[in-house]
C-alpha cells in the first residue's frame, strides 16, 4: 500500500512541474504579427492567415458591381517574419448617361521578410508585383529594402513604420513613347506606415498608408491611405467597414483615373 501511495505522490508531483513548466512557457502576444518577434521571444513557428472580402452592387444612372478580395499569409520564426499578401479589385459598371460599360480589375501581390534587431527596430526586404487596368498599368514590379520601427503599447496600440529605397520597374497597357512618363527602371523612396487598434474582443480599427516617390522627379509619387472598422459577429469572423484613397501622378499624365475613392462593406476572416 505504501509503495501504491508512494508512486501516485511520484506521478502527481511530475504532472505539477509539467504543468507548471509549461504554463511559464512564453506565449504569443494576441496580435503577434503586428509586433516584434523579440517581444514574445516565442522559438516555435507561428502562423497567421487573414482574408478579406466585400460586394457593393449599384443601381441609378451608374449601375454594375464590384469585387473587393485579399488574403495574407504570415509565418514567424525566430526573429524572422515572412508576410505574402494578394488583394485583387474588379468592377463591372454601366453608366446611362454616356451609354458605355466600365470594366477594369487590378492586382497586388506583395512578399516581404522582416528581421528584427531589437523590441523597436526591424529590417526589411520585399518584392511587388501589380496590374491595373484604371491606371494603364501592365506590369509593374519594385523591389526594396529599409529600416523600420515596430512599437506596441499596451498590447492595444499596435505602430510599424518602415522608410525604404527600391528600383522599379513599370509597362503600360498603351503606347506611352511621345508621352512625357517615366519610363525603364527608376529609383524610388518608399514611406509606409501601420496603426491598428484593438478596442476589446469585438471592436478594432487598422489604418494603413504609404508614400512613394521617384528620386530623380519628385513630382511623380504614389499615396494611398486604407482605413477599416471590424466588428466581430463569431471569431474569427468580422464585419469589415473600410474607405480606401489612391492617387497615382504618374497615370494622371496618360489620362487615366489616378485619383480613386471607395467605401466598402464586407466580411474578414482572422486566423
């Protein structure tokens, strides 16, 4: 009897010390991958998947629809982050009054590697490639690489700014030889910034912006700026709110629509 009382003090005091290992171990933070990998000081890999979707159907004198998708893959270890992102936009409209049908569709697909080397101070790699047909854009393709700042604030604030210098290179979907636009590969300045913050388990806000600009004309830049509401109905599915802005100075010179203004309603998926 003895030996039995023995042996189950033995294994209930081996359950307490795994227990209580593992509940020391180090944990993700909510919102890792807004965050620097020096934080949380997690070894294990870590993975992330968000997709995002909305429909706006219209009617009046413009009538048509349009499709807004994304979806972005995240994956950590150690102190590198790897992020792939692809978003793709179509819209199908029929304006009554000038009797023509719009039809354009634009794509983005960007992947990038972050190294942090402190809790504040990341570097960055990454490569882009898109199309759109509103800015007459064929293929466009720019790689980069800067110095970035990641900061979190009581675990609800979440801030990345990253300023980086990069080539690109650009073809339009129509003859631009007696046009006065840049043409072959250039250099670049690239300025983006993230802030997102989390209200409670229902309620956050992202805001998203970037600037970029030739570095041998400073008058042909691109700005963009995303802000989006989520709701949470069921984790891990949200309602999305968001207003986008674009302006490309670039397409403006070829006469193409390079301001561009949308709201949207739709549904994200956090995982």
């Amino acid at each position: 009897m003895k030996k039995i009382l023995t042996s189950i003090i033995i294994i209930c005091s081996t359950l307490n010390i795994i227990f209580a290992q593992s509940d020391n171990e180090p944990k993700p933070s909510p919102q890792w991958w807004l965050g620097s990998s020096l934080v949380d000081s997690v070894d294990q890999y870590l993975f992330h998947v968000e997709g995002a979707y909305s429909f706006t159907k219209m009617t009046g004198s413009i009538a048509g629809e349009m499709h807004s998708g994304s979806i972005k893959a995240v994956v950590r270890k150690n102190i590198f982050t790897n992020n792939a992102e692809y978003l793709i936009d179509k819209m199908d409209l029929n304006i009554k009054m000038l009797a023509m049908n719009y039809i354009t569709e634009s794509q983005v697909f960007s992947d990038y590697v972050d190294v942090d080397i402190s809790k504040f101070l990341f570097c960055e790699g990454g490569f882009i490639w898109e199309r759109d047909d509103a800015l007459l854009i064929k293929n466009r393709y720019s790689l980069y690489v800067g110095l970035g700042f990641n900061g979190t604030i009581y675990e609800k604030h979440y801030l990345k700014i990253l300023t980086a210098i990069g080539r690109i290179d650009q073809s339009y979907s129509i003859p631009v030889d007696g046009i006065d636009v840049v043409k072959g590969v250039h250099s670049v300045f690239y300025l983006r910034q993230t802030y997102k913050y989390v209200l409670d388990q229902r309620f956050s806000f992202m805001e998203q912006a970037y600037y970029l600009t030739n570095t041998n004309k400073y008058d042909r830049y691109r700005v963009g700026v995303n802000l989006s509401f989520y709701i949470a109905v069921v984790q891990p599915v949200s309602i999305m709110l968001g207003y986008n802005y674009k302006f490309d100075k670039e397409s403006k010179l070829l006469g193409a629509i390079a301001e561009n203004t949308t709201q949207t309603i739709g549904i994200n998926i956090s995982l």
